[in-house]
C-alpha cells in the first residue's frame, strides 16, 4: 500500500516562493533539482515526505 509521491519541500532566499519537488523527479532535474522555479536560486530545504496540511501552499515543480 502506498501513500502517493513523497516530496521534498523548499522555500527561497531570494524571491520567498515555497515549491516542492517529487522525489522521483532527483534524475531528471539532476543539479537543478532544488532550484526555485521562478527565479533559479537555490532553494532552503524544509522538510520532506507525503503530503502536508500545508501542502497546497507550495508550489509544484514539474
């Protein structure tokens, strides 16, 4: 039985945005993984998991 994706959660220095990456995207961002969608700083690490209450206040990066 499974829960769903498991995401890792950031928020960034520069512009303040929060986004989430699903786990399963690390080979594909490869070193980008991380990087704030809106303006490529790399974002602060916060938490990682299944889906939070506070889960629709991060956006997400496809």
């Amino acid at each position: 039985m499974t829960w769903g994706p498991s995401f890792m959660y950031y928020h960034c220095p520069e512009c303040g945005i929060k986004f989430k990456y699903a786990i399963d995207m690390i080979p594909e961002f490869g070193d980008d993984y991380g990087k704030c969608p809106r303006c490529g700083a790399m974002g602060v690490y916060e938490k990682d998991g299944a889906r939070t209450l506070d889960d629709a206040d991060y956006e997400e990066v496809e």
